[in-house]
C-alpha cells in the first residue's frame, strides 16, 4: 500500500490566505480609487522631468511643480479650446459634402463606364454617416466659453471629484521629491517594500523618457 499523504495547514497559512483575499476584496471594492491614485502617479512621473528641469536652476521645488503643472495644463486646455474644434468642424463639414462631389464625378462623361460606382457611392454614404454624426455630437462638446471643454475633462475623469482629486493627489506626489516612495512605503507590506520602490523607479525613469520623446 502507498504511503499516506497528510496535508498540514498551519494557522498562519490560514491568515495569510484570508488576508490575501480581503486585500483583494478590498481592492476590487476600491478599484475606482486605485484606478485615480494611478493616474495620479503616471501623471507626476510625466512632470517630473520638467520639475527637475528648473529645480538645477535653483528653483523652488514648490514653484517649480506649480509652473510645470500651469504650463501642461494651460497647454492641454489651449489645444482643446482653440484648436481642436476648428479641425472637428472641417472635417465634419468636408465628410457632410463629400457625397455631394462623389455623385457630382459619377454623373460625369469620363467616369459614365464605371460599372457599380453609384451602388458603391450609396453604401459609402451610410457607412460615413454615422462618423460625421459622431463628429458633429463631438463638436457640440466644444461650446464657445470653457464649459465645454472643462465638462469634457469631469466626463472623462468620471466625475469634477475624481477630477479635483487625481490633480491634487498628482500635485502632492510631485511636490514632494519622494511622494511617491512614502506612498508605497505606507501601502505596500514591509517585505515588498524596497522591491516596489525600486520598481517605482526604474518605471518613472521609462515613463519620464517617453514624456521626453
């Protein structure tokens, strides 16, 4: 007869079994918070090469993160205000009359011998319809004050307090020259903790490279 196989559990690995679960329970529960904080993180990782940029000219951290910050900001805020939605009304306006031209050349003498091309033309109609509605709902987002595109950046954050929160939690983490690492310091278990800070790092050196170009 074979040897009989006992299988022990131990107290501790019963706790660590339930701890586990409950973290991941709680994360689940949370997911929308972590999700922010995330995001918050990626964005100072973002700044954090212009922030080190003025802090070698002597520069107060302080005012050096609020001017970057300001700068990105404004710079984000510009390009949505003034010149996306001129490009969203062109293009909507030029798909809107595209099929106008197209049965203008099909109705043409040169082009009387192609075979198809107004069944093709009518299937290219509706196939497009749809985008230039999608354009033109898109440009009804861009008012002519800031609302618009302040509302576009709530809806896209979820919320104005998911929006007010990733900004000030991102502000904080690069405000101070190890936000980040005390953060990790405070979340992650003792023995996990200099592996994810190191991890911490070499991924904001990654992220601050691909902001850089």
């Amino acid at each position: 007869m074979g040897k009989e196989t006992r299988i022990s559990i131990t107290t501790g690995t019963l706790v660590t079994a339930l701890l586990i679960i409950a973290g991941v329970y709680l994360f689940w529960l949370l997911r929308d918070l972590a999700l922010l904080i995330l995001t918050a993180i990626v964005i100072a990782s973002a700044i954090e090469p212009g922030v080190a940029f003025f802090i070698r000219y002597r520069m107060p951290r302080f005012i050096a993160a609020l001017f970057v910050y300001v700068l990105v900001f404004g710079t984000v805020f510009s390009v949505f205000y003034f010149f996306f939605p001129p490009i969203v009304a062109d293009a909507a306006n030029f798909l809107s009359a595209a099929p106008r031209y197209l049965d203008t050349l099909n109705a043409t003498a040169p082009f009387s011998n192609i075979t198809n091309t107004s069944g093709l033309i009518g299937g290219a109609q509706g196939a497009h319809s749809s985008f230039v509605e999608t354009l033109l709902s898109l440009q009804s987002v861009f008012s002519a004050t800031s609302g618009g595109v302040l509302q576009l950046f709530i809806t896209f954050f979820g919320g104005i307090f998911s929006l007010a929160l990733v900004i000030v939690l991102s502000f904080y983490f690069a405000l101070q020259d190890t936000g980040v690492d005390d953060f990790l310091r405070m979340v992650m278990p003792v023995a996990y903790e200099e592996y994810s800070v190191d991890l911490w790092k070499r991924a904001q050196k990654k992220i601050g490279l691909w902001m850089q170009g």
